[in-house]
C-alpha cells in the first residue's frame, strides 16, 4: 500500500471516529415539536416564559411588544405581565444583559431570538424541533464552566434556563468498543438527580409553549397568511365550478 493510500485510509478512519465521538457527544434524535402556532393559550403561555427566562440575556430586536396583540394579548395585559422595568408597549424586544458583561460571562454575545427557529432546521428536522430538542436534553457536568452541558448542543456556552422547572437529570449511557476506543451511546434514557418544579409532562408542555412562541415570533403574520390562503383557494376551486358550468352552458348547443 503506497504512502497516498495510507494516508487516505488514516483520514477515513480519524474521520469515523470523530463521527462516532461526536454521535456519542450528541446523540439525542431531534425530538417532533408540538407545533401548534394557532393555539393563542400556548403562544400566550409561550411568551410569559420567553420573557421570564429568555429575555434577561436574549433580545428579540425585530418584534415589538405590541406585535403581541396577535396573539390575543391587550396592551394592558402586556403592560402588567411581560414588561418589567422601563420598557414600553411599543418597544422592541430588548435583553436586559449588557453585551459586553454577557461575552465575558459566557465566551460568546448570546444570539438574538427573534429568527432563531428558522434558523436552526437541518437534516434531523425543524429548527422548532430543534430547540425543543434542546430544552430537554440539558444535563449537569461539574467539569463545564457553567455547570451544563447538552446532548444535542455538546459543550453549549449557554447554562440551563429552565433547571428549576425541570430539575438535574443524568442521560444514561451504554458504552461499546470502535477501533479500539470506548464510545458512548445515549440510550434514550435519564436519570433524575433532583426534582424540579414541573412534572416531567409539565416540562414538556412547558417547553412545546416557548417554541411555538419561538416559531411564531420568526414569522408572526403566518396564521394570517394560512387563512387568507384558505379563502384564496376556496373562491379559485367556486371560480373553477362556475366557469366549468358557463361553458357548458355556451356550448350546450354547439355539435
């Protein structure tokens, strides 16, 4: 075997085996989002948790408070519940974290929310998925600066927003031999370490809510398009039928 054929099975190899580690790392299948950006209750309970949880180091620079209206929110609702300090009704989404304390704090500025679930699609599904995925598979790691790691988002800058809904949970690991090197296979399976305040379906729920919120804010005029688009092709399939029966009628006595 010549020195150019070595090298390339060397290359393969090390690239399987950075493959496998990285599957081990990240081995969590993105999970179906309940997406259900029509459900005003769960895009209203979504944005109490965006801002609660989100909003203290996360902007949304392209929506305004006001756009809430569309989900069926008053201004006084959003004026009593989603706006804290000196924020106004008309206001955009701002984070309340200076940036350059936040690269300081976590390595990175965080990135704005405003299109993040349309962003993040790939080949294992939605960017609502995505993130869905992500807010489950949050674990803690002593050896990590902020304490978390996360299966679908290994060695993730950012700590876990939400630990006191869910808890401190483990993932479960079983591990076999490749090439010689230990890798490890999440089996699907969590350990829980420390209760949170939410059931385990609670969570769930509760983390279904904050992405469809997250999924709407990246397109807000959606449900509005969906239904005109709806009457759009209900008055083409009349226009159709009428125009079917005109013509037969002007040629009923046409041979």
């Amino acid at each position: 075997m010549n020195v150019w054929k070595k090298l390339a099975l060397g290359a393969a190899l090390a690239l399987g085996l950075i493959t496998g580690a990285q599957a081990a790392a990240g081995g969590a299948a993105w999970d179906k989002a309940p997406g259900k950006v029509n459900d005003q209750g769960s895009l209203q309970n979504g944005a109490k948790i965006f801002v609660n949880y989100c909003l203290n180091c996360h902007s949304a620079t392209f929506m305004r408070y006001n756009r809430l209206r569309d989900i069926g929110l008053t201004d006084q609702q959003i004026q009593d519940n989603l706006l804290f300090t000196s924020e106004k009704v008309g206001d955009m989404m701002k984070s309340a974290i200076n940036p350059a304390q936040a690269k300081a704090w976590f390595g990175v500025n965080p990135p704005d929310l405003t299109l993040i679930a349309r962003s993040r699609a790939g080949a294992g599904g939605s960017g609502a998925d995505y993130i869905y995925t992500l807010f489950r598979t949050y674990y803690r790691d002593p050896i990590k600066p902020t304490g978390w790691d996360n299966l679908t988002f290994p060695n993730i800058a950012m700590p876990h927003p939400l630990w006191e809904l869910q808890g401190e949970r483990k993932p479960i690991f079983e591990v076999s031999q490749q090439h010689g090197h230990e890798v490890q296979h999440f089996t699907g399976r969590w350990e829980q370490v420390t209760p949170g305040t939410m059931s385990q379906q609670e969570y769930d729920k509760t983390v279904g809510d904050l992405v469809n919120f997250l999924q709407w804010m990246g397109e807000p005029a959606q449900n509005k398009r969906v239904s005109i688009g709806v009457w759009v092709l209900l008055f083409l399939l009349f226009f159709t039928f009428l125009a079917w029966r005109l013509n037969a009628a002007y040629w009923k006595d046409v041979k």
